[in-house]
C-alpha cells in the first residue's frame, strides 16, 4: 500500500544512452513532481504536473521529457545521458498545486552514469 | 529571488539532548514554511508545515516549529532527542497561494550519539 512508488530503486547506466524512471501514486492526489538531489543532497524541483498538464518546467536540459500517461503516473524519460546525471531522483505528488497541500515523496532513484 | 539558509551542514547531539535547527529564509513575502526529514536511503516526510495562524507548530515524532517573522525564522526543535532522529532535514518554503515550488535549503546532517 504505498503511497509514492518509483521504479527502479538504482540504475547504472553509460554515457549516452537513454532510460526511464517510472513513478506512480495510489493517493488520488492530481498533482505530481520530478526532484533531483545532486551528490550534496540539494534537492531542486525539475518539473510539476496538474491534472497531466505541464504546470512548473524549471531549467532542465530537453533532453529531459516527463510523460504524464494519467494523473496517477509521472514518468521521467532521460535521452543521452551524461556523467552530470548522476543523482537521485525524487517523485512526489500533492492533492493539488494550492495553497494547504503538502507534498509526498517516493523512495527515490539513484541514478549513476557511467 | 527567494532562498532558504540553513547554516549547519552538520550537528551531533547526546541522545536525550535537545535540539535546535535553524532556518532563515528571504522572500518577498512571508511563504508557506515546510520541515522535512530524509533518513538515509529514504524519501523526504513531512515533519510539519506553517501556513498562517499559532506561530508555534506541532509536528510528527515529537517536532516542534516556531515561525519569527521579525527574524524570517522557522527553526525546528526537539526537546529531548533519540537516536532513530538521525537523519538529514531539509527547510522549505512555497510561495504563498501555492504549495508547488518548493524551494529547499541544503540540509542540516543531525547526528546522534548514544
């Protein structure tokens, strides 16, 4: 029963290819988040969807591209992957982008790039 | 721009101590305070949020938050520590009327000793 899961746990991949991280949310909740915590644990929001629609897009590179198939799945697609990549990234999702709604976090993926 | 502080990376304290971790934030207007905690390999939990009303905040696990507007203060504070409180814990706001942006601070490491 939990609430914000991720796929995978870890990935190890090389420079260069592409691989997806998949998230869901069993919460009802309309609004998902894609997260990056560097090695430093800085944590900084990459993108914010309501309702499947693209609402926070900060300045992440296009090779980037979240895909929001329905309002309980966010997944994170990754094209050509560099040694910059490496992190963990988080998933959350909230009841909605308003006021009074808190955020809940997936388990993270930790991603390294080879 | 907005930003959060959280001047210790690093703090250990005797289990059964208190704790203090501090908090500045600047912005333009006083935004929605969040705690969070990240055991290590885990996701972030919310220990407790300030959206307006008792400046004194309860939280989960014994937490307590004080919001000063005078000093853009939301400092987290636990009387008496145990060892299972070892963790990371992160500062974060959200511009008012929205609790999407989430805007986090570095994190302050609390280490326990027994």
């Amino acid at each position: 029963d939990t609430a914000v899961s991720q796929t995978p746990k870890y990935l190890v991949t090389q420079m260069g290819n592409d691989k997806s991280i998949k998230c869901e949310q069993n919460l009802g909740h309309d609004t998902m988040y894609w997260y990056k915590q560097d090695s430093k644990k800085f944590l900084k929001i990459m993108f914010s969807y309501n309702n499947k629609e693209l609402i926070i897009n900060e300045t992440v590179p296009n090779r980037f591209s979240p895909k929001s198939p329905d309002k309980a799945h966010l997944n994170l697609h990754i094209n050509s992957l560099e040694l910059g990549d490496s992190a963990v990234y988080f998933c959350a999702s909230s009841q909605g982008p308003g006021q009074g709604y808190e955020q809940y976090f997936g388990p993270g993926t930790r991603l390294t790039v080879t | 721009a907005q930003s959060v502080t959280q001047p210790d990376i690093h703090i250990t304290v005797s289990e059964g101590a208190s704790l203090e971790l501090r908090c500045n934030y600047s912005y333009g207007a006083t935004p929605y305070l969040f705690w969070y905690v990240q055991s290590p390999g885990q996701g972030l939990q919310l220990l407790l949020k300030y959206f307006s009303g008792d400046t004194l905040v309860q939280g989960i696990k014994g937490f307590e938050a004080e919001f000063k507007r005078s000093q853009s203060s939301f400092n987290l504070r636990k009387p008496s520590v145990h060892w299972s409180d070892a963790a990371e814990y992160f500062c974060a706001v959200a511009p008012r009327g929205t609790a999407s942006k989430l805007t986090f601070g570095t994190g302050t490491r609390l280490q326990v000793t027994l």
